[in-house]
C-alpha cells in the first residue's frame, strides 16, 4: 500500500505559524515541525518514490512555504528578544497604550 505526501498538514501548520507570529515569533513552535514533517516525507520519498503516492514538487513547494515562515518567526522572535533585553519593550508599551487610548477616545 502507498503511503500519501498530504501536504494540507504542512500548510495548516505553517498558516498558523504565521498568524502566530504576532506573539513574539511563538509561531516557530508550528512552523518548524512543519518544516522538519515536510523535510522528512520528502527525503522519504526521494529515497523511495514507489512507496508514496501524490505530488513530489507539491511537498516542496509546502516545505519551502514552511522554511520561509520559519524564518519570520525567528527573526521576530529574535527582535522580541532584542528589544526585551535592551529596555525597547517598555517604549514599545507605552506606544501601545497611547494607541489604545486614542481608540477608546475615538469610539
């Protein structure tokens, strides 16, 4: 029996890495095991192509779709904790609050 490259796990997964990126770049935690699920399928079925059935340049396209956000992920994270570290975070607060409020003023 041939197993399937269902690549809707990926893109699920990477999708959501994206939207969670908002939070500090926590969405690496979906997007890297995308990446890593997709890497080893594909390495699976280059190995063995008889065994797995579907689109080979499909799954590479969602692995790269999966690196790219991967990549987002980090870099904001890596932002967040650069600016945790050298005291931006509590400017980028106060910014946040101003915003708010001229919300709320304006509603």
């Amino acid at each position: 029996m041939k197993k399937s490259l269902n690549t809707t796990l990926i893109y699920v997964l990477s999708i959501l890495g994206l939207l969670c990126c908002c939070f500090a770049g926590f969405g690496f935690l979906l997007s890297g095991p995308a990446y890593l699920m997709a890497n080893k399928k594909l390495k699976d079925a280059q190995v063995n192509p008889d065994d797995y059935e579907g689109n080979i340049n499909a799954m590479e396209t969602a692995k790269t779709v999966a690196l790219v956000i991967l990549i987002i992920n980090l870099l904001y994270l890596a932002y967040t904790i650069y600016a945790v570290l050298t005291g931006d975070f509590s400017e980028m607060q106060e910014e946040w609050r101003k915003m708010m409020e001229e919300i709320n003023q304006n509603a």
